[in-house]
C-alpha cells in the first residue's frame, strides 16, 4: 500500500485501485475503459459514447429494467460518462451493497446483449442529446474549432460524434468495438470508501477473475503535427451574444509542462476546478484576463480551460461580448495580455497564489468520497495516482522562468486558433468560412 | 479508525444533540455542525427579502442588488475583497430569490473568519459604486438575451408565467433586458435598506468545534443591528386551472425543442407532500426519469432527459414535466407524457415500484450529507421549513409510512391531464 491506496492487479490485466474512507457509510466504484473518442475512426464518430448508452440496457442477468431499477432500489446513484481518451461507470451506493456493483459491473463487462431494438430505440436517444448540445452556440463554436485545429487526431471530432455517422452505425460495428473494449486488460477499477481493503479484494476476484483477457492490438492514433499556421474561422447562428473562442494546442498531462501550462492558466482566467464533484467554485475576477477585458467593459466574462488528457489536446478561452461589440478590439486586448506574460516575468507570490488555490480545491473535493475514487482512475489513465498525489508538489516546483519560457513557445499565434460566433436571427448553418 | 455499521446510518446524521441552534439578540437564526473530517466550512444563509418587493418596471433589482454586493463595501473595493478572496482559494457569492436573498461562502479552516468578516461588510455595507452598476447591468443584460435563446428557460418562464399568473411567482427573479436598464443607483440602495437581520437564517458546517464557530458567527453577525422589519408585499392569491393551456415560444435555429407541462403541486409544508413527492419519484425520477423515462426515452427513444419533479415553495408548489425533443416529435412526447399522468391517477401504484422508490431515496440521504455544503444546505432547510432537528433521524420512517392510497389521493389533489399548462420552445413545426 502506497499513500493510503492500494494498488494491483489482477492476472487478466484488470488494474485495481482501492482507498478506505470511513467517514460516512458509502463506497464509490468507478469502472473505467481506456477508450474514447481518441480511439474512433470516420464511419464511427460517436460510437464510444453510444456504447456507454447501450451498456444501461442490459444482460441476461441484469436484464435491461432491471439493470436501471437495481442500483436505485438500494439508495445509490450512478451513471457514466465518455470523454476524449476514456469511458467510466460509476455507482455510489451504500456501504453493504458493494457486492452489487461488483456484480454489475463484472457482468456488463462481458455479457452486455446489444438487442436490435434497443440499439435503435437509444439511436434516436442519442441524436436528441446531439440535437440539444447543437442548441448551444458554444458547443458550436467548440466543434469548429476541434475541426480546425486537428487535421488528423481525432481530438478533431466531438465525444457525441457526427450525425450522419450516428444514422448510419449498425449492431455489428457496436458490438465488435464493445468487444473489443470493454476487457479487464483496458479497465481500471477503483473503489473509494467504507469498507475493509482485504475483504474486498477477495470480493473482486471472484467477480473478475475470471474473465478472460483480450489482447488490444496496439492502435494506430495519427500523431497531430505541430501546427505552422494560425487558423482563423467565423460561424454565423441564432443567438443574441458573440462568443470568442481562442484555442492552443496544449500539453498532454503526463508531462511537465502541464503543470507550468496549469498555473500560467490559473494566472491569466483563474483556477480551473479539475475536480468533478465538490470542487471548484472559486472566482477569476482578479486573474489578468479579467482585470483586463471585463473590468475595462471590452468583454463580459472570459474562461479558460485546460484538460488533462492522454495525447496533447487544447488549452482555450472564451469570450462572451455583448452583441454590438467589436470582436477585434477584444482580441487585440486578449493578445496584449499574453503578450505581457510573454515579455515580463511573473512573481513568486503570483505562483504561490496559484498553488494555494489548487490546495483549497483539492480540499474541498476530498469532502466527497465519489470524487476521490473519481481521481483515482482519471489519474491512472493518462498517467497514474501518483499524478494527483504529486499535483501540489509539481506546481510547486514551476518557476517564474519556466512560466515565461513556455508562454513564449505556447502562445505562438501559429499555434492557435481563433473562432467567433456572431449571432444572427437568420439560420446559417454552413456559414463557417 | 470508525466501525463500518452500515444497517444504521441514523447514527451518522446530524441530529438533535449534533446540531447547536441558537438565536442572535437581533433575531438571527444559527445552525451550526461541526464536520471534523473535512479541512473546510461552508456557510450558507437567507434574508427574509427578494424579488417579491420590486417595483414594477424594474424587476430584477432584488437579483441586481444582490449581486452588487461583492462589488466593494465601506472597507474595502471590488479588487480587495476578490483578492482576498482568491488568493486562498475561498469562495462568497449572494443571490435574490422571490422571497429571500440568499449568500454562500466557503474557505479553508485558517480562512474561515476573513470569510465570515467579508460576508458581514458586503452584507451591512455595500458601497454600489456606479462604475461597477454601469458594468454589472450590462453583463446582466447580455446573460438575459442569452437566457432568451435558450428553449428550456424560455419555456420554464412561460410555464410560471402561466401557472402563477399576477403573483411574484410568475415573475422572473433575474428580470428582463428592458426592466433590468431602468434600474439606477437609488434603486439598488432602496432594495438594500430593507436588508435586515430579523427572520434571517444562517447554516455553517465545517471543521471547527462548535463553540468555535458559535464564537465566531456571534462576533460578527451580534453587532447588526435591527431595523424595521420590511413589510410583506402583497400577493395575489393562485387561480384554479379550469382546463387546459397551450402555447408555443417560436426560437429559430434551434435543433431541439423544449417542453414544459404541469400544474399546481404541494407546498412544502403541506401535509400531503410526501405523498406527493413519492408518486412524483415513481412517475418521473427513479432510475432514469421513472415511468415518463420508460416511456419517453426508453421505449419511444424520442428524448435524451424526460422526467417529472415537484418545486415545493413555502406557499404552494409547481408539479411540472419536462422534456427535450427534436421538434418534430413534441405533439408526440405530450401526448405520451399524458398518457402516463392518466395511468399514474387510476390506479395505486404497485407495493413493489413504492418500495423501490422508498428505499431509494432513505438510501440516498447520506450522499446529500457528505460535504460540508451538503448539511449547510440541510440545516437551512430545517429552518426553513420547520422540518425539526431531529429530521433526518426520522426521515425514513417519514417516507416509510406513506401508503399507496395516501399517494393516490394525493396526485389526483393536484393533477388532472386534461388540465395541464403546456408550453413548448423552438422552432416552429
């Protein structure tokens, strides 16, 4: 056991992670696949994420009504999510029924039916959660902008995946990527909560020992080149606010200059939460952008994101502008910031500062026991636990040339690009220019 | 290192002999716990004061005053206090509701009292520098026109518009564009005047003993001093719906379409609320979205989220179903959402889908009670409702005891599928 966690694994590949908290009687499992829509190719966008839906319609054991009433009926929440590298599960439920998710999961792992009917009845399911994203000009602009900025990665496409590619998917091609999936030897197991790590280590290898591997033939993901030039594009939709959307390509999490790319970001659009549940929740309005752009009346609100990710994904922006103003005037001033971090070393307190927040997040996160066993499997798929239990540590470690070194290679115009989203009451769907 | 004992989770809740509640010479209300497995505290609180009291014309001044509030006080600007703030990682933000004006702070253990001294000045003393009126009305009304666009506002406004017709119910809390744009300086400090510590409430939860936190809740909240209470705005009662409401909120370009339907439901201290909130749980909550999931989304395939809740308000509540559809599908997903409300109200429900929901939701009680935020958040709702200290000790045989018959009667109280409020936004098929 290292760092209160306990960490192994078991002959077909499973990889478990466990950590005992007792202060409330619940347990949190988190199932997690190393696949995403990193892993999807054309023809298939969108298919990781249908799978997620079609894993909530049953086994022979766990037959569809049942599988959605049976978490439920004893107290627990649950649900899933898929993202860019990963697909997860999760159950937290009450302490004495961690055999149940347990069993489920095992179970779901191997034994998922993929019906027909159900495939298409979640189909149109599936389109309507695509049709409501598409409501929002963000997710919108978002989309252009993962277009553009990836030619060959397919961090180019979005987790939900494509319309035509969702009208046309069949059986075959779902259950062949299940199959190929959804496999001990691509999962990660975590456990957070109240109960006893030897007791149920016995009790996860007898749910999952038995399940035979599957050797994952190594996939081929195309390598993003470095981009040379800056891409520029404008999308035109209904709506009664411009957006800006300002997008680098970024490190991925398991390198160092993540960390440095973490604290300049905290500097200049204020902490990013990185928690899922319980985190967060603390203001930019004295990060450089803000003081910059909202207190001068130019924009009225600025974000910014970065996301821990397997391969290097991308490190954005946003700027929402009352619709009369003039979105250049913004960027110039967006650009006059970066050029200031580019050119002047920041202090030691400004570093400081940044890590005092990531303390006070990571504090208020630890409060819930679903998002600590949360940690420990995102951790692990882009690098290990060890990358959350060292977080603190490495942004300590950042210095001020650092920062000013990367920013200067990082904000590179030829390495961004830049959408804006101007509102207009007639529908224009294909105006991307 | 605790036992785990997980057939009595009772043991775990904050109760009678947990939670030290007391009253403040100016009539404040504190709850307090101490949560020794955290590193934080989270405080939460209400004013007895909110949207109910704006003049017409300038709706939202309740929302704009509140807001304002952490833009500078008599000791310290804008800057300062969000320095403070954020250089430690802590958090304090105000809001207006109908009734109440609501504030919510939470820090580290070390932080707690420049939280609680912050909360007090933005709260007593607020400045509203006209610089910062100038530039919070503008991004007020660039957050309006971007809640006009959006098909599921749009439709919850109608929807309370409809339902609640002249009480401040039916009134959006945030205003509209127009209203927000008459709003001046006088306006915000009028609101502000009536900011008083009678009947206000304050929950904490965190890792301090309690006769710390009490120490320190008395120390800056003891000196406020009273005023006259503000009086009452005077309410309309609520009409009876007599038949059904249709109306669609035309919104161009939008790919999905958003339904609101429903009608008038139990307020929270009704006596049938939990049988209500039961048969709602069954209907429309358990597992994914209850018998309108089934059948919307699981079945029909037609919606990503369809479900049921009841918003139980002080004085009445709103029984409403909710659905996302593309727009060609709407008469459809209406038409099966009545269905059920038809075939929920003509029969009790089966013993064994009660159990399930029951069991459900006492299973669940300590999930909402794992932060900090989570029991603040409780606290507040004992006080506000009346619920008792001892509630959450009670609360499953509370939900045990409901019958399928006392849910029955209850639901056919307040629904009626041919006399629903139904209102759709996008666009046009």
């Amino acid at each position: 056991m290292q760092n209160d966690i306990s960490s192994f694994q078991l002959s077909n590949g499973l990889q478990v992670l466990l950590k005992e908290i007792h202060t409330v009687p619940i347990v949190s499992q988190w199932t997690w696949y190393r696949v995403g829509s990193r892993n999807e190719k054309a023809g298939i966008r969108g298919i990781s994420h249908w799978v997620e839906h079609l894993q909530f319609k049953g086994t022979e054991k766990f037959p569809g009504e049942k599988l959605d009433q049976v978490i439920s009926r004893v107290g627990g929440i649950w649900n899933a999510m898929t993202h860019l590298d990963w697909t997860t599960y999760y159950e937290t439920l009450p302490a004495n029924q961690i055999d149940l998710a347990l069993d489920l999961e095992a179970d779901r792992m191997q034994h998922s039916v993929f019906d027909e009917d159900e495939i298409n009845a979640e189909r149109t399911v599936v389109i309507s959660e695509l049709e409501g994203n598409e409501n929002d000009p963000l997710f919108r602009l978002n989309s252009a902008i993962q277009s553009k900025a990836f030619q060959f990665h397919p961090y180019s496409h979005d987790v939900i995946g494509t319309l035509e590619d969702l009208q046309h998917m069949t059986r075959d091609q779902l259950f062949r990527y299940y199959q190929d999936h959804y496999n001990p030897d691509n999962a990660i197991l975590c456990i957070a909560g109240d109960f006893n790590i030897t007791e149920v280590t016995a009790k996860i290898e007898r749910y999952f020992s038995s399940i035979p591997p599957r050797s994952i033939s190594e996939e081929n993901i195309p390598v993003e080149p470095d981009q040379t030039n800056e891409n520029y594009l404008e999308i035109k939709g209904p709506g009664d606010a411009l957006y800006i959307q300002i997008a680098y390509h970024a490190s991925q999490a398991n390198h160092r200059d993540f960390f440095t790319l973490s604290v300049l970001d905290s500097l200049l659009a204020g902490p990013s939460p990185l928690v899922m549940f319980g985190g967060g929740g603390i203001s930019n309005r004295t990060s450089r952008l803000y003081q910059a752009l909202v207190e001068k009346d130019i924009v009225v609100s600025v974000s910014g994101d970065v996301q821990a990710t397997i391969d290097p994904f991308l490190h954005t922006f946003i700027l929402t502008l009352n619709p009369t103003a003039d979105p250049h005037k913004a960027l110039q001033a967006f650009d006059k910031e970066i050029e200031k971090i580019k050119q002047e070393k920041i202090t030691r307190q400004d570093i400081d500062r940044a890590i005092q927040q990531a303390e006070a997040m990571f504090a208020y996160g630890s409060e819930n026991i679903t998002n600590q066993a949360f940690w420990m499997g995102y951790s692990s798929i882009f690098a290990s636990y060890d990358w959350y239990e060292n977080y603190i540590q490495n942004l300590r470690s950042i210095t001020d040339t650092d920062i000013q070194t990367f920013a200067q290679k990082h904000f590179a115009f030829h390495n961004r690009t830049i959408g804006i989203y101007f509102p207009t009451q007639e529908e224009d769907h294909d105006a991307i220019q | 290192m605790m036992q785990s004992n997980n057939t009595n989770f009772q043991n775990h809740f904050p109760n009678a002999s947990t939670i030290r509640r007391f009253q403040l010479g100016n009539g404040i209300t504190v709850l307090a716990y101490s949560n020794m497995h955290s590193k934080s505290l989270t405080v939460i609180g209400m004013l007895a004061t909110g949207s109910a009291w704006d003049q017409a014309g300038k709706l939202g001044t309740a929302h704009f005053t509140a807001s304002m509030l952490m833009r500078g006080n008599e000791k310290m600007t804008f800057r300062e206090i969000s320095d403070r703030l954020e250089s430690v990682g802590a958090s304090l933000s105000f809001s207006a509701g109908t009734l109440n004006t609501w504030f919510q702070g939470r820090s580290l253990v070390k932080d707690f009292p420049m939280l609680l001294a912050l909360l007090y000045d933005n709260l007593t003393s607020p400045i509203f520098p006209q610089e910062y009126i100038t530039r919070l009305r503008n991004q007020l009304i660039t957050s309006l026109l971007i809640r006009d666009q959006d098909t599921q506002e749009r439709a919850a406004l109608e929807f309370d518009k409809v339902l609640f017709k002249s009480h401040p119910y039916a009134l959006p809390v945030d205003g509209y564009a127009e209203t927000i744009a008459n709003i001046q300086r006088h306006d915000l400090t009028k609101h502000h005047s009536m900011y008083h510590p009678h009947n206000a409430v304050i929950a904490v939860s965190g890792a301090l003993p309690l006769q710390d936190i009490e120490s320190m809740i008395k120390g800056q909240f003891d000196q406020w001093a009273p005023k006259k209470e503000s009086v009452n705005p005077v309410s309309t009662g609520f009409e009876a719906i007599i038949e059904e409401t249709r109306s669609h909120i035309p919104i161009e370009g939008k790919s999905q379409s958003d339904i609101q339907m429903g009608t008038f439901g139990p307020s929270r201290a009704s006596a049938d609320y939990y049988a209500a909130y039961l048969g709602n749980h069954v209907l429309g909550q358990f597992g994914l979205y209850g018998r309108i999931g089934r059948s919307v989304r699981n079945k029909a395939g037609l919606a990503y989220y369809a479900f049921s809740s009841l918003n139980a308000l002080p004085e009445i509540g709103s029984w409403e179903f909710n659905a996302g559809v593309n727009p060609v599908n709407v008469e459809k997903t209406i038409t099966l959402i009545k269905d059920e409300i038809r075939h929920y109200l003509e029969e009790p429900l089966q013993e064994d889908e009660l159990e399930d929901s029951k069991s459900h939701l006492i299973g669940r009680l300590p999930m909402s009670l794992e932060s900090n935020a989570g029991i603040a958040n409780a606290l507040l709702s004992i006080e506000r409702f009346h619920l008792g200290l001892d509630y959450f000790q009670n609360y499953a045989s509370l939900i045990s005891s409901i019958t399928p018959a006392q849910i029955l009667e209850a639901s056919r109280r307040y629904l009626d599928p041919e006399k629903l409020i139904i209102i759709s936004a996008g666009v046009e098929k």
